[in-house]
C-alpha cells in the first residue's frame, strides 16, 4: 500500500470498526487490517494523535486507539462535588499509594533543609524551563530558546500576549520561591499566584486573584462548571485544606493540580495556576519542582477531558508520572552539578537575599543592611563575607535569585558594584 494512502486508509478502518460498535481498537489490530509494518503505523498514528483525530489511551501492551467524540455526541457533565469531597487524604489516593512513595523517594532532597531550598537552588533553569512549558499548554508560542532569551533581554522587543504570559510565569514562580517557605500552603498564596499570572491578560481586573462570580465555558468539552461562588470558595478551601493534611508531597501535589483545574475557581488563568500551584507542596518538602516538560498539548487536553467529564484521574496520573519523572532527572543531575547545599547559606537565605536588595536597590551600605537582618552576633561575620560573595557574583543573568530587576542589577554593576561604605 502506498504511504501516501496509509494515513485516510488509518481513519477509514477506525471510523468503520467504531460503527460496528468496536471504537477500541490496539496496535496488532491495526497492523493486520492495513498490512503496513508496526513502525510504520506507529509513526502514521503518532501523527494522528497529534492531530486530535485520533485519540490514544493507555500504555504498552494496553494501548489502544479510537476516534475522539465530538462535544455536541457527548451528554452535558455537571461539576460533581464528591470528586473533591470524596477524597480523604492519607486514607484515598489518586496516584496509587505505592507510585506516589516511589516517586517521592525519588524526588526528594537528602538531608533537613529548609523549605524552598530545591526550587531555590535549581531557579534559573526552572524559571525558563516551567514557564515555557506552561504556557505552551496554554497555547503560547514561544520556544525554549526563545523563552531564555526573553527572559535575558533588559526589555523585550515586542509585549503581545505570548510575551505577557511568559513574564508572568516568571514573576509567579518567583513569587512561589519567595513566599512558600515564608507563608505555606495557603489560599491567599494561590490566590496571589493566581493575580501574578493574570496581569494584564484579563479584561476585568477585578478578577485576578478573585473567586469567581461569572459564568464560564470550557472548549472542546462537555463539562458544566459550577456557577455559584460561595460553593467554589467552599470547595477551593477545602482542597487546599486536603493537600495541606496529605503527607506524601507528590500525592498532594497532584491532588491540587488537578481538583483545582476541575473546579476552576477563577474566571480565566485556572489550569496554569493549577499547574504552578502543584509545586508549593514540593518546595515545601524540598522536591524536586514539576515543570511540565515534554507534554503534548493533546494528551494534556484529553486528561482534562477524563477529570472533568468522567471524574477519572488515571490518564493525568500517566501523564503527571512521565514528566515529573523527567523533571526529576533534569534537577537532580543539576544539583549534582551545583553539589550538596550549604547548611549555613540554606539557613541565611532569606537574608542574604534582604542584604543584596537593600544595597543594590536601596543603595544603603552593606554594614548597615547586616546590622537590619535578624543574624545571630555569632554568627554576622560569617553572613557578612557569604552577602558580599553574593554582591560580587551578582549579575544580570542571575538577578532573580535575590528578586532584582535585570535594570536594577545592571544599573548597580555599571555604577562600579558600590557597597556604600564610608571610606
């Protein structure tokens, strides 16, 4: 059979099984029907899917391929509160209980340190990398490359919405690194996540970092969300209540990704949100972050799809799997590269980062802004030699650890890197 024919003859031989009631169908299958080799199809597929004229679900031998339903052959799904109240943290898991250990184990960060020093120390790449994933998700168009040098440039060439959305991702991870170590798992955080993200993108401001009061739509989807505020504020409580009580990290963190893009609490920005806010439960146990990487927008839309209209999590537990098993190797291998924290920076971080702002945002001297941070007298020598090391390695390409601007930092740098000491 000519290839150029193999794909419609693909489609025709599942629209014809799907109409004699078998919309199932596998690989071997498939195979035999066309008779063109199994890389063959396999590639021929692929393409299909990634199409969305061809849906694929579950793995190895239990793959099997079908013909998406069109929303208007599907029955309207109303928001099922059970999914959300349903779950008992430590007694129900939407990972399976021994998956979400293995993967914490694999995850975690050896020895006590505190809360944050995982994202903190692998921010740089985690910035470009979860941003331009994110919002790829999002449609968004930019690329890694691309997304590195945006976040280079002292002011970009061009502010459309793909350029927005990126700056905001950033500004909201950010955010997170900053604050969760700081305040917790809490609503007024994912509330403020939220509000970073949407700035500037909604046409109502009122709305960022609002509980919704408006009626919305979702596309591609039969899913009816829930309308009435004071239950979506009920609800987005108590999910994140659930995943404060849930001990595994991992589990919490893939209970709030996806009970928060179920309910959909806000008027627009729900499923990014959902996305950065599953990390606070691992910054907070020192995991290494999910930055999403590698996802299809087709396979992240057909798991949504599965939560939203069948209350089934199995597909986005798949797809959650895969990639933070991806994250987990990338981060890990950095931290191997940038070696084990240093207890005594770890523990100084927050102030260390006061100092550098204070001198180089502030202009006060860097004695005076030692004297204002809550360090130990046994201790300020010490701290004051890491805050200087920290001003002398400061540049533009490394700013947003301290939560400097690019325009500040290369303002102070080309100002000769004054410490403001009296001579």
């Amino acid at each position: 059979m000519a290839k150029a024919h193999l794909r419609n003859t693909i489609l025709g031989l599942l629209h014809q099984l799907a109409s004699a009631g078998h919309p199932d169908v596998t690989p071997r299958e498939i195979v035999f029907q066309v008779g063109a080799s199994a890389a063959t199809v396999r590639r021929y597929l692929d393409r299909l899917v990634d199409e969305g004229l061809v849906e694929r679900h579950g793995r190895t031998a239990a793959t099997r391929y079908r013909l998406p339903a069109s929303p208007g052959a599907r029955a309207p799904v109303a928001f099922q509160r059970r999914f959300i109240d349903d779950y008992q943290p430590n007694q129900t898991f939407l990972l399976p209980e021994s998956l979400a250990g293995t993967l914490y184990d694999e995850a975690r960060l050896t020895g006590r340190q505190p809360a944050g020093t995982y994202a903190s120390a692998v921010l740089g790449p985690l910035l470009t990398d979860l941003s331009c994933s994110s919002s790829r998700l999002d449609g968004g168009r930019h690329t890694l490359p691309a997304t590195e040098a945006l976040f280079r440039a002292v002011r970009p060439d061009v502010l459309d919405r793909d350029t927005i959305m990126l700056l905001n991702h950033k500004a909201a991870i950010e955010f997170l690194v900053d604050s969760v170590p700081r305040y917790g798992m809490t609503t007024l955080v994912v509330r403020n996540l939220h509000a970073v993200l949407m700035q500037g993108l909604l046409a109502d401001e009122d709305g960022l970092g609002t509980i919704r009061e408006k009626v919305i739509c979702i596309g591609d989807s039969v899913y009816i969300p829930s309308h009435a505020p004071l239950l979506l504020g009920e609800m987005f409580e108590q999910i994140l209540e659930k995943a404060r009580r849930t001990r595994n990290p991992v589990e919490a963190a893939f209970f709030l990704w996806v009970s928060l893009a179920y309910l959909l609490p806000f008027e627009d920005g729900n499923e990014r949100t959902s996305r950065l806010a599953a990390n606070i439960p691992l910054m907070l146990c020192n995991c290494a972050p999910q930055a999403f990487l590698d996802v299809a927008p087709h396979d992240y839309a057909q798991a949504m799809v599965a939560i939203r209209e069948q209350q089934d999590p199995s597909a986005a537990g798949e797809l959650f799997t895969r990639s933070y098993r991806r994250s987990i190797r990338k981060y890990a291998a950095l931290m191997a590269a940038i070696g084990q924290p240093d207890p005594f920076r770890a523990g100084y971080r927050e102030q260390a980062g006061e100092v550098v702002r204070r001198v180089v945002r502030d202009r006060v001297a860097l004695s005076q802004a030692v004297d204002e941070v809550a360090v130990p007298a046994q201790d300020r020598a010490a701290f004051e030699r890491m805050a200087r090391a920290d001003l002398e390695r400061l540049g533009e390409h490394n700013c947003a650890l301290y939560r400097l601007t690019m325009r500040q930092a290369g303002g102070w740098i080309e100002a000769g890197r004054p410490l403001y000491e009296k001579s």
